[in-house]
C-alpha cells in the first residue's frame, strides 16, 4: 500500500510539472543556392526557362516583375536585403518579390471564383459522399501547397511517411496532370483562356 501511495504522489509530481521541451533542430535552408537557382532560371541573360514560362508562372513580364522589385526595395525596408540574427544574409529581393506575387496570385483566384464564393458563403450544393467509411457532406478539390488550409482542398503529403501515402500522392499527381493537359488541349483548340 506505501509503494502504491509513493508511485501515486511520483505520478501527480510529474503530471504537475511543466513538460520537457526538445531541443530545436536547425534545418539549413540553403537560401543562398534557391536564390542563385532563381536568378538562373528566369532573371539571367540566357534564362533556363524563357519569356513564355515566365509569364505563365509569374502572370507578367520579366521587366515588370523586376520594376516591381526596385521600387518595392526602395521603398520598404523588409523587400531589401539584409541579415538575419546570426548574420547570413536574408533572402533576396527577388526571391521575397516571387513568393509574395505567388501568394497574391493564389489570393486573386480565389476571390474571383464563383465556386469557392458559393463554398465561403455556405452556398454551395450540398454533395455527400462515403470514402474510407467516414462521410463527407462538401465538395473537395485536388490542390497543391500555394493553397489555403481549407477543408475543402486536399493537398499532398511532402514526404510520405508510409506506403499508403506515396500511392495516394502518385495518384493525385497523376489527376493533377491529367486535369492541366485536359485544360492545356481545350486552351489550345478554342482559343478562349490565355495564359
């Protein structure tokens, strides 16, 4: 009876005190690499991907996006470069430029859709649907990461943790490129969505 009373006093101690916090891993983002792959790929002389696939990934010009940048970096501080709290060199302006024009990108689209205006306002048609035993009562869509965290979007797994993982992120990659060939073929015979 001692040891039980003893163990249950150990046991509420425990419980009472503040959990054992991990210590933080620092993950290297090689920034100085993403930034020189950038530059390489769109912004040089001789860029790897040229005036057409810059326009579709960026919706503009190589000179206006690069207007855009100067001025942004003329005018507020975070657009400059810098350093961060150890001293490396912060990411560049081009590359705070891109991700913010990628995000804005996303934004725009969702907020010009009828569909995901009618899904915000709880106006959308109701679909129920029964997989893997759970039932759904909303429409989904295949998505990639520059989404929203929404219920409505499923995205892939990064990095697949199991084999049930890699085999749902091979099929939605399969559905995700079939849809943008189908999309790409219907762009090119009737004229009637440019890039």
């Amino acid at each position: 009876m001692e040891v039980s009373l003893e163990e249950d006093r150990r046991r509420e101690e425990e419980a009472a005190a503040p959990p054992q916090r991990r210590p933080l891993t620092y993950i290297r983002r090689n920034r100085e690499e993403a930034a020189a792959r950038l530059e390489r790929d769109y912004f040089s002389w001789n860029p790897v991907w040229g005036d057409i696939y810059f326009r579709r990934r960026f919706r503009m010009s190589c000179a206006l996006l690069l207007h855009i940048a100067n001025t942004l970096a003329a005018r507020e501080e975070y657009f400059s470069e810098g350093f961060d709290a150890v001293g490396r060199t912060s990411h560049t302006t081009l590359q705070k430029c891109t991700a913010v024009i990628r995000q804005l990108a996303t934004v725009n689209v969702l907020n010009n859709s009828d569909l995901f205006a009618e899904v915000l306002n709880g106006k959308a048609p109701a679909i129920n649907f029964i997989a893997n035993n759970r039932q759904y009562k909303m429409r989904y869509y295949l998505a990639d990461g520059i989404y929203p965290k929404w219920p409505t979007f499923v995205k892939t797994f990064n990095r697949p943790a199991n084999e049930k993982q890699a085999l749902f992120v091979q099929k939605q990659e399969a559905a995700r490129k079939d849809v943008e060939r189908v999309f790409g073929v219907l762009q090119a015979r009737f004229n009637i969505i440019k890039a």
